[in-house]
C-alpha cells in the first residue's frame, strides 16, 4: 500500500473477493486501513459519486493539501472496507476521513474543524506529539485505559492532581474509590458487621467477659495503611509499563496541548495525538452558611483523625445511607437527614425495606427537611455544631446539635477548570457531564472521556475500568469492542446489603408496561440468623421478567447478607439471556441465601403472602 501521494492519488487495499471475509482476513483488513490511516497525512474514504465527498477534496485542493484516497465503490471488497471503517470509527457513512491520523469524521465535522481553526491545528502538527495519548486523572478508568494503552505499544502520559477538601484531605494516585470510595467504605462496611458478629456470638456459644468497644483510631489507621500499599502499587504498576506518571493538575490551553501545573506552581506543557478526560466526580456542598467551613463529606470521612461522635448524615444517596449504616454499626449516635426518597434510581420498594431495616437498628431519620444553617458551638476533635433545618413542605424549622455533619447530596464532574471550552469540547452546562458518543468519543475528535464524567451513564468503578480499556483498544486498532453499559450489577452496601442488576420495577413498567411483567418475590430468613434470633422476614428476593420475551429477567434484587456476592454470579447468567424457566431447572445450594431465587413460585399479581415457610 503506498504511504503517501499527491493530490487525489488513489490507494488500493489488497483483500481477496467480495463476501464477507474470515476472522484472519478481517484482521488483514484492518491492519492494512490503519496502515493506510497513520501512513498518510491526510486519508479520506469515499465513494466516486458522492457529492459530500467531492466538497471534501475540494477544501483540501483549496488549502494545498495533499491527500489520499480510496474509492470504496470502484475496489471489489468496498462493503468489507466500509464495514470494517464503521467498527474502527462508529461511522457509516462517507466521506470518513483522517487527517495525521486523527478521526475528523465526515464532511459537516470537517468543514466545522475547518471554519474553527482545529482542522488547520491539526494539518501544522505533522503528528509530531510529545505522546501518543495523554489521560487525565488517574483514577480506575484513566489508569485502566493509560496501562492498555501502554501495553499496545503506544506513548502515555497520566497526569494527576488532587485538590484538597475544604477541610484539607487530599490523597494519592487512584482516584476515588480507592482512597475514599469503594475500598474504605467496604472495610468500614465490614468493621461494622464484625460488631454484630460479635453480638451474634453469645448465641453460638462463644463466652467472653470484658466489656468490647471500637476504637476508631486503630481502624482508619489499618485502612489507610492499606490504602498507602495500593497507590503505591499503582504507581509502580504504570512505572512497569513504561506510562509517564506527572502528579500535576492538567488544563488545555490550546488544541492537542495541555498545562500541567505541580504543587509548587510550576508549568509544563505537553502535546499528544489523543486525550481521555478521566477527572471523576468530588462531593457537592449545599451553599449555605457554614457548610464548607464546619462540615465533613466522603473526602475527608475516612481519615479523619478522631471518632466523628454524634453524626448528622444529609442526603440520602447510597453514600449517605452506607456511611450512615457503618458508623451507627460503629455504635455511633446517627440522624440521616432526607430531603425527599432513599436511593434515587434504585428500586423504590427495596430502597424503603432497606430504611426500614436502618431504622429498627436505631439509625434515626428526619424526612422532608433541608440544611439552611450550620454553626459552630465549639471548637475541637469533634466540637459541637448547631443545624438549623426547614421543612420541604411548610414553613417549620428545627434544630439540632451534633459533633460532625457528613455532606452527601451528591457529586460534580470535575470539568469545569480544565480548559474544555478553549478547545470546544461541550459540556452540559447544569452537571459538567460530557456527552459522548458510543465510542467514548466528545464532540472534539481527538478528546474522548471515561469514568463518572460521561453523561447518562453509570458511575461506577469497575464500568470505568472497562470503558477505559476497551477505549485503548479501539484507539490503538487492538479490537473494535465498545463498552456495554447495560445491566450492570451494583450492591449498596448499607447495613443490609442491597444487590441488583438490570432494571427496577419502576423503570421496567415505565419501560414495558405493567401488563407485560411478572415480578416474582418473596422474603426469606438466612440460616444465620436463626439460631442469633435476628430479624425474620427482613431479607428480600425480586426478579422481574419480560412476558413478551420467553420471561426473560430484566431486574433482579436481593436485600440480605452479602448480596454483592449473589447479584454478581445472576449478573453474569443476566448477561447471557436468563429467564425465569433456566431460574427453575437451576438447583440451588443449600443452605444459603442465593438460592432462593431457584425457587422462586409467587407473583406480585397473584397477592400471596411472600412470608418464609421454613430453611
């Protein structure tokens, strides 16, 4: 295949015959496209007759530019080509084009690069970047995609940069969920469980005598060890595949060109082929008076030096409620204060049992009610602060005392202070999420994103890791695979776990109708539990089923024990087309929670008891 020609030169892809290739030839294929795309300066897939791509060649001719092309209509395997471009760029149709081997797209992108300045940028670069991909934020899906992208061979840079709490928390490399996300709140989560072990024990048999406490200092000690070890490890697992590490903060300030500023101030600039915005998310303050100056959120919880005492919980997210749920398993006093429902997005009747639940394990709840005031009674580790809070439904206001005040409202996309808007990458203005396309891809060609930052999908770590490896692949020609963002498993891990994959029941009726679901459900009683004499008919099993579909399940949810662990073996049987009869010819193992759903009989439409009968 050539590697350059003058203007309007015809290349030629050498694959043999018109239908559809085998696996071995469609490597070929798209091993000899990329050829041809980082091989010239400008390469623009087209049809002969195409009038879009006529006014393409023209705009080059007019700027002088040589260019490269192929007629997908005048070579025999033309389909093959045009098939194998849409699984490389997601775009059907022609002109596709690529200038130094940048993805601009077809002809409206093109013009629009062009009347921007960016196509001009992009043309004056010859390609020479410092890197080949620059990712910024080095959380789970930067990381993830920075190290694929390493791995295929490609030149990488990560830079990172924590800007400290208002309270002055700040962390290492990781991002959220392994410095104050998922890690610390499972093993806070699993601190908490241990106690009622310990209160379970008498009932099995275990004596003991000396009176048992926690001592928070021990626990957040042990944690942050063990959070030290993993950022080191991140560290030296991008140290290993030759990733660039920078611990700045990154901001564009001029297409394919970033600013990276270190903590004492200084500036760097570096320039790359490709950017993966990977910012994450940081906890939301209320705007009212004292709120950053005398509360706490997610950031700064689990390092917090000292016990947090009598604790304030606002929101009611699945931050709140598992914060909540672990500190009062501490044996701490805790109020949630809930402006309107549990678990926006969950299923609504297992986000009350789950309230429920809390609420009989002496965490205490003011419904309808918003901050409007903190204040500071006094001073120390925790102090005293004062919060005065409204009704949402009428003119009354109360107040209360507590030692610490734990913010968990929800969370922005760190997007607004890294010069997006000076290289034209749009950004929903009222949450900072970026939209993008099905391949990761802004609305700028070369700039794509993963992780909490993308608008409309789900935040959560293991769907950024994903995203963000499979984004490498399709960059660098390893695999055209996208990320699916489709029932995925997640587990709220409050004091009773809530587990579920796929649809709630609200959604699934907005979706399919009422008519047209079954939903299957009962309560059951962990063996456990038995013998502790712990609540019976508390844990929960709900499938939802799609009539029209073979009874295909579209929702499952478990409240009960270690409902993370059940919901991620039906997630992946959910992955491969579950329905309700593969559920019945499955035989469960007994006795243990998850078997429940093998054996599952009652309807929500039939209005049987769902009460246990026996193990």
């Amino acid at each position: 295949m050539p590697t350059s020609s003058p203007p309007g030169r015809r290349a030629r892809v050498l694959s043999p015959g018109t239908s559809r290739p085998s696996s071995e030839a469609r490597e070929e294929l798209r091993r000899r496209l990329l050829e041809l795309i980082e091989g010239n300066r400008v390469m623009i897939f087209s049809k002969s007759y195409c009038p879009h791509s006529a006014r393409v060649k023209e705009l080059f001719s007019s700027l002088g530019v040589d260019y490269n092309i192929l007629e997908l209509d005048q070579v025999d395997d033309g389909a093959n080509v045009q098939e194998m471009l849409s699984e490389i760029t997601n775009q059907k149709t022609v002109p596709n084009i690529f200038v130094n081997k940048v993805h601009m797209g077809g002809c409206d992108r093109t013009f629009q690069a062009h009347q921007s300045g960016l196509l001009q940028k992009i043309l004056q670069e010859e390609s020479a970047y410092e890197y080949d991909l620059i990712v910024i934020g080095g959380g789970s899906g930067g990381l993830s995609c920075a190290k694929e992208a390493a791995i295929l061979g490609r030149k990488v840079m990560v830079l990172d940069f924590v800007v400290p709490s208002p309270r002055g928390t700040s962390w290492g490399l990781g991002g959220t969920c392994v410095n104050v996300g998922c890690i610390p709140k499972k093993l806070m989560h699993q601190a908490a469980l241990l106690g009622q072990a310990l209160r379970d024990s008498r009932k099995f048999g275990w004596e003991y005598s000396q009176q048992v406490k926690h001592n928070w200092e021990t626990m957040t000690e042990a944690i942050q060890n063990h959070i030290g070890s993993l950022n080191w490890g991140y560290r030296l697992s991008l140290r290993e595949r030759g990733v660039t590490y920078v611990n700045s903060y990154g901001e564009f300030v001029e297409h394919h060109t970033v600013k990276a500023t270190n903590r004492k101030g200084q500036e760097t600039y570096y320039t790359s082929a490709n950017f993966v915005i990977a910012t994450g998310e940081r906890p939301r303050y209320l705007g009212i008076p004292g709120d950053k100056e005398f509360c706490i959120t997610s950031d700064d919880l689990f390092s917090l030096p000292y016990c947090p005492g009598k604790t304030l919980v606002v929101g009611a997210s699945y931050v709140a409620l598992e914060c909540a749920g672990f500190l009062a398993g501490l044996g701490l006093d805790v109020t949630v204060m809930v402006r309107s429902i549990l678990l926006r997005g969950f299923d609504q009747e297992v986000a009350e049992k789950v309230g429920s639940y809390m609420q009989q394990h002496g965490v205490k709840f003011l419904r309808k009610f918003v901050p409007v005031m903190v204040q500071q009674l006094e001073k120390g580790s925790p102090g005293k602060l004062k919060v005065t809070a409204k009704s949402t439904e009428g003119p009354e206001t109360i107040e209360g005392v507590y030692n610490t005040v734990l913010l968990a409202i929800g969370r922005d996309s760190c997007t607004r202070n890294i010069g997006l808007e000076k290289i034209g990458v749009r950004i929903n203005e009222k949450n900072g999420k970026i939209p993008v396309n099905d391949v990761e891809q802004t609305n700028v060609p070369y700039v794509y994103a993963v992780g909490d930052v993308l608008e409309g999908k789900p935040e959560l770590t293991p769907v950024a890791i994903q995203a963000g490896k499979l984004l490498a692949r399709r960059l660098h020609g390893a695999s055209s695979e996208k990320c699916d963002y489709f029932s995925i498993p997640t587990t709220v891990f409050t004091p009773l776990e809530y587990g579920c994959c796929g649809l709630s029941e609200e959604k699934a009726t907005e979706l399919y109708m009422k008519e047209n679901l079954e939903v299957y459900h009962t309560l059951f009683w962990p063996l456990e539990w038995t013998v502790a004499g712990r609540d019976n008919n508390t844990c929960y099993a709900k499938i939802i089923c799609n009539k029209l579909d073979q009874d295909r399940v579209i929702g499952f949810h478990v409240l009960g024990p270690n409902a993370g662990e059940i919901t991620q073996g039906f997630a992946a049987a959910m992955k491969c087309g579950l329905t309700k009869q593969l559920l019945d010819e499955t035989i469960g193992i007994h006795p243990t929670c998850g078997e429940v759903f093998t054996t599952l009989e009652i309807t929500k439409s039939s209005g049987l008891a769902v009460t246990q009968q026996g193990c």
